[in-house]
C-alpha cells in the first residue's frame, strides 16, 4: 500500500478564517487557481491530513480545498452540541470567504454528513456531489448520549482511538502495525474532547433519510462492503431516495480513501471529469 498522510498539524500552508458564529477554521488550498474547485471534508476525530494521499492525483485536475471541521484538527472547538446546519453553514462562508460561487464537494462520514445538507439546502452552491462511506441517520441514541457524556465527564481519548481504529480498519491493518492506522490513531488522540463531544451530538441529531430525496446535483456515492459504521445498507438506502445518484461498493472498511486509494482516486476521477 502506498498511501501517504501526515498528521503534521503545521501552520506553514494553514489557513483560518472566522464563521458568524464566532469559530475560527483552518483549511488549506492546493493547486493551481484556473483549476475547478474541490472541496474534501473529513470525518469525525480526524482533520484534513487524511485526504494527503489524494492530493498529488486528484490535484492535477482542480484546486483543492480542505479544511478542519469545527471541533476538529486546528479549527476551534466550542463547548456544547454542533449540527450538522452549522457545519453546513461553516463550508458556505468559507465559500464566500474566497468568493467562489460553486464547487465539487466530497465528504467522508461526517463529512458526508455535510454533503447532505449542502444538497438539500445549497445545491446552487454544489456541482457534483460525493457521498463516502456516509449515511444519513444513524444509531443508537444511546450510544452516542454515552459517548458525549464520558468525554464530557471524564474523556479517555485512548479509548476513543481504540474505538475508531477498530472501526475504520481492517484487522490485518491493526494487527501489522501499519503506520497509516499509527497515523489516524494520532488523529484522534489530538482530537479535543469537546470537539469530539459536539461533533457526536451533530450525527446524532441528524436525520436526512426522507430529505436527500430534494437534493438535484448530481451524486456519486462510495461504500465500504465491510463498514460496520456505515453500512453498504445505508449507502443503498441513500442511492435509492437521491434522483440522480451512482452506488460504488468498494472492498473496504470505512476509510476506503485509504484503504483503497487507488479505486477510490480511479472513481472519484471517473464521475469528476465526465461532464
């Protein structure tokens, strides 16, 4: 496997910017200006770095924007419950912020999250839209309710990393050691607790499962076959209720930019560049 990312939380190339609200968010841009825009938006307890590995390939066709969740990486991490409106709003003034009017945006997990609500409420502000290894509601409440109030209370971010990395990987991957899984560990163990907190409460508040049906952009959106997060089940459900959309099944676990990068990198292209 020959994925690079970097946890290196450097301000060399970082950027911020302040949303009405008041939270300061960091993103970085690469590639050329007279490129079309992409947006990437990363999951839950990582930050833009886990996209470094689709820079060099999908950098050759459009200016990328990245940029850390609120409650995420180098962005602020306001006390309280988020949502996913608020995320929404977040990628909409950074949009304004550069004065640009539409983009790509590819969001994975949470990031899909977003790229939801972007469709449904935004769709003049989206050209083409992907969805990765995402869903649009997901359970149980009490699961998330539990997991808010042990950060809250008393926050164990090894526990959290065992959690997510179980999730996120392949066995094989764990048990070898591969220093991607050492990567994304440190990810979350950077992760503030209360940005981890508040960001639990914005997927668990969501429900989109009747209102995708709204979204007009055209949607690509990606599986894991083996996701126990977001199962392939979801991503049927979502392909079934958005109009325009495309299902892709990789052989994955849930970060299939990752695990496949070359699949995914091959499929992202193949729905990009088709006009």
């Amino acid at each position: 496997m020959e994925t690079s990312v970097s946890n290196n939380l450097s301000k060399e190339n970082m950027q911020f910017f302040i949303t009405g609200d008041g939270c300061r968010i960091a993103y970085q841009i690469d590639g050329d200006n007279d490129k079309p825009v992409l947006v990437l938006s990363n999951s839950i307890a990582t930050n833009f770095h886990m996209w470094d590995a689709q820079i060099t390939t999908l950098g050759k066709h459009f200016r990328i924007i990245r940029f850390d969740t609120r409650g995420s990486g180098a962005s602020d991490h306001p006390l309280g419950d988020y949502s996913i409106d608020r995320m929404g709003l977040d990628v909409i003034e950074l949009l304004d912020y550069l004065n640009i009017a539409k983009v790509h945006f590819c969001g994975l997990s949470m990031g899909g999250f977003i790229g939801q609500w972007l469709g449904i409420h935004t769709p003049e502000r989206i050209d083409k839209l992907i969805l990765v290894n995402t869903s649009s509601h997901l359970g149980p409440l009490s699961q998330f309710n539990n997991n808010i109030k042990s950060l809250r209370e008393n926050p164990d971010m090894n526990g959290f990393a065992d959690m997510f990395i179980k999730n996120w990987f392949p066995k094989k991957m764990i048990e070898e050691k591969d220093s991607i899984v050492s990567v994304f560990r440190d990810m979350v163990l950077n992760t503030n607790p209360q940005g981890l907190a508040g960001s639990f409460a914005a997927v668990r508040d969501a429900d989109m499962r009747k209102t995708i049906s709204l979204i007009p952009n055209n949607t690509l959106i990606i599986a894991g076959k083996h996701d126990l997060v977001t199962k392939p089940e979801d991503s049927q459900r979502m392909a079934a209720t958005i109009p325009d959309s495309k299902l892709i099944i990789l052989p994955s676990v849930h970060m299939s930019n990752v695990e496949y990068q070359n699949d995914f990198e091959k499929s992202l292209l193949a729905f990009l560049l088709v006009r």
